[in-house]
C-alpha cells in the first residue's frame, strides 16, 4: 500500500514539473502557473478593435504592437474563425494571429443576459469552440470574462456572475488549456454595489483590469490598489481619449494622453490596450461624442505617440516577446 501512495505522489509531481498540469485536483483548485506577466519596468503595449483599424494603425505608426483585441460573444463565439462585423468595423481573430506572428491575443468575452446558459451548461458547444481555437493558436491571451462585470447596462447579478465567470474557468482547466490568464475587468466607475462583491475569487483571477476612458477617477485609484492588495497585476483593458479626441492636439496631449500616461508609470500597469478608433465612423458608435481617437489623424499626436511607446519599458512584438512573458509555444 505505502508503494502504491509514493508511486502516485511521484507520478503526480512529475506532471506538475513538466506540464504544470494538477492532474487530480478540481478546476478550482488548479492554480495558474504563468501569468504572462511582464517583468519589471516593462509594459506589453497592444491595439484594438477592429481590423481594419488595427492594420492601418500598423501601417501608419509602424510599429507593431504586442498584440491585439477583439470581442466574441459566450452565445454565438462569432469572429473567431471567421469575420464578422457587428457595427463596429470587420473583426476576424484568426486573421490577426495568421498576420501577426510574436504576438498576444486580448479577448473581451461578452456575456450580458447569458450568465443563468452558463452556469447551466447551455453554452458548453461554444466553450468547447473557444478551447480548441485557443489550444491551435499557441500564443497568450488575457480573457476578460464579462468584460465591465459593474457596468449597470450589462446588469450582471453579482452571485451569477461568480458562478458563470468559474464555471468557463474551470471549463478551460480541465479541457488543459495552459495559454489563458483569465481577467477581472472592471468598469471602474461608481457603482451601487461594492465592487468586490463580483469578485470571482484569487484563484480564480489573474489579472484586474479597469477602463480608462474618461478622465481619471477614484474608482480607477480605487480598483488599482485592489489588484496590488491582491497581488494581481494590473491592466488598462480598454482607452480611447472619449469626447476629447486626437483633433487637437495640444489639448488632447495635455487634458488626456499625459494623465493617461502618467496613471500607467503610477499604478505599475503592465499592459495597456489602446482602441485607435474614429468612432464617428461606425455605425454603433456614430453621434455618442466618443470622436476620433486615431494617433495617426493628427501629426502633432501621433509623432508624441511614437516618442513615448518608443520607450523601451514598452513591449512591441518581437521574437523574444514570448520569453519575456515566459511563455513556451
């Protein structure tokens, strides 16, 4: 008998060893070894959210980012494997990984009026989907599970949102996903309940994140000293200079892009995701006031813009990208 139980704890160890792999341990119990963080100093700097946008941004600036993001839905999985424009430009991920080599993959999961399919199991088919698409693509992706979980428009019941952000976490763990850390973004405006009644749990989270688009708040001081409290790193999950815009310049540089800026170097933020959109022309966002935040549409920003990512704290693809993240394809 004794034989028998040091045969399994050595089988056991060598699993973790070399695979990292909790094979006899719940989902819940199955800790994140790597969290595609980068070390200090260094920010993984990426773009979204369209690809139309994101190609010209490329093309404009020259540089190419970290990675990118793009919005699927728990419902209908749409845009991975095939392109899908919903109002808001073309968005097809499995075009940006097949364009853009040494880089990560942000993906906002949307799931308002889904989260009772969730935990019911309803949506397992479109799981299953993300699982395989993920294990093929072999590279690190944040998912923000409900992305702006405090959002009173997403109108996620806190409890349920518990439920259904563990049950595709545990979902993903147990189908031997190894390329996710899964995100906890907050909107990070004021909200009627405590923002940590959403919280999933540490070993549930990887990452916080929080919006920046208007100017700074308390909420966003307020959710960042959350994530140092809970030793999570700390993301911009989604920035856009909303209702001020890149038109002019000296303006927008001071009134948005240097707070912005300077709340990065203050809060340790370790990867950002600018959305370098002309919101006026899509037809979702069209007369809401978010403007025109592309860099390249003024010369003025833009050449500040390539000045302050030229920054060598700031990581852009590149082939030792994936080792400064301690990630192995």
């Amino acid at each position: 008998m004794k034989n028998k139980i040091n045969f399994f704890i050595f089988i056991n160890l060598v699993l973790i060893i070399f695979t990292g792999y909790f094979p006899f341990t719940s989902g819940a119990q199955e800790l994140t070894s790597n969290k595609f963080t980068p070390s200090e100093g260094k920010v993984i700097f990426i773009v979204g959210q369209d690809n139309n946008t994101i190609d010209t941004y490329v093309k404009n600036i020259g540089i190419t980012p970290a990675g990118f993001m793009f919005y699927t839905s728990i419902q209908k999985m749409e845009g991975i494997s095939e392109p899908i424009n919903l109002g808001a430009g073309p968005s097809h991920a499995q075009y940006l990984i097949d364009k853009y080599p040494n880089s990560v993959i942000q993906i906002g999961l949307y799931m308002v009026n889904a989260l009772d399919g969730v935990i019911q199991g309803t949506y397992d088919n479109n799981i299953d989907k993300l699982s395989e698409w993920l294990k093929k693509i072999k590279r690190p992706v944040y998912l923000r599970i409900g992305y702006e979980f405090d959002f009173n428009q997403n109108n996620y019941n806190p409890e349920k949102y518990i439920k259904a952000y563990q049950y595709i976490v545990n979902y993903l763990r147990n189908k031997h996903i190894r390329n996710v850390a899964y995100v906890w973004h907050s909107k990070a405006l004021s909200t009627v309940n405590p923002v940590m009644n959403w919280y999933p749990g540490d070993e549930y989270v990887d990452w916080f994140g929080i919006s920046y688009f208007n100017l700074r708040t308390k909420q966003m001081d307020y959710f960042s000293d959350l994530a140092k409290k809970h030793n999570k790193p700390l993301m911009i999950a989604e920035s856009t200079p909303q209702g001020v815009g890149t038109h002019y310049a000296n303006h927008a540089w001071e009134r948005w892009f240097n707070p912005f800026f300077k709340f990065i170097e203050e809060k340790n933020v370790k990867l950002v995701s600018y959305i370098n959109s002309n919101w006026e022309e899509m037809p979702m966002w069209k007369g809401q006031g978010w403007g025109d935040a592309r860099v390249e549409a003024n010369e003025k920003i833009k050449n500040w813009w390539i000045e302050e990512i030229k920054n060598e704290k700031y990581l852009q693809s590149s082939e030792k990208l994936y080792k400064i993240l301690n990630y192995t394809p």
